[in-house]
C-alpha cells in the first residue's frame, strides 16, 4: 500500500511539472481571460506570486488572450482568483481568473 501511495504522489508531482495545462491538479489551476498577446510568464508570476508559490504558467498563444497559472497550493489559488479579477494584468484588465473547479460544467 505505500508503494501504491509514493507510485500516486509521484505520478501527481509528475503531471504537476508538465508543460501540458491539461496534465495541471484542477484544485490549483487558474484561468485568465481577457490577457492580450503580449502577456509574459514574468508578469504572471508577479501578480499571482503575491498569493503562494507558482509552479507553472501556460501562456496561450494561438489564438493568444488566455493563460492558465498552476499555484502550488488550492487555497493560494482561490485567493489569487478572488483577489486578481477585474485587476491589470500584463497592461490590461483581465475579465476573469478563475479557479478551474468553480467553472460552471455544462452536460453535452
């Protein structure tokens, strides 16, 4: 059983540390809307660093105007979400910055 549980955390440090957003725990992703094509990683960390340590960024960029920010605690997260939206981030006022979990789900 603990081989079972280091193999688990293991794995989730893994999918932490991808590049690939989608790979990123939902409890401690944040979205951001609205970013503009000129937004850069160091930015990001700035204005989301005063809330926890941040772990990864993905910067989207085709189409460009989004990024997800991966916080390294679910808490840290929530709070950069609440704290962040509607501020200026990367020269712009950002629409939204979410935390991935209290996105509405909508069934298909």
């Amino acid at each position: 059983k603990l081989i079972l549980l280091d193999s688990l955390l293991q794995e989730n440090q893994m999918m932490a540390n991808s590049n690939r957003h989608g790979d990123w725990p939902l409890d401690c992703k944040v979205y951001i809307g609205d970013l503009g094509s000129d937004g850069t990683r160091y930015e990001l960390e700035d204005a989301f660093g005063a809330f926890g340590g941040v772990k990864n960024i993905w910067i989207a960029k085709k189409p460009p105007g989004f990024a997800f920010v991966l916080m390294e605690d679910a808490r840290d997260a929530e709070d950069a979400a609440r704290e962040l939206d509607g501020s200026r981030i990367c020269g712009r006022r950002v629409k939204k910055s979410v935390p991935i979990l209290n996105l509405p789900i909508y069934p298909t």
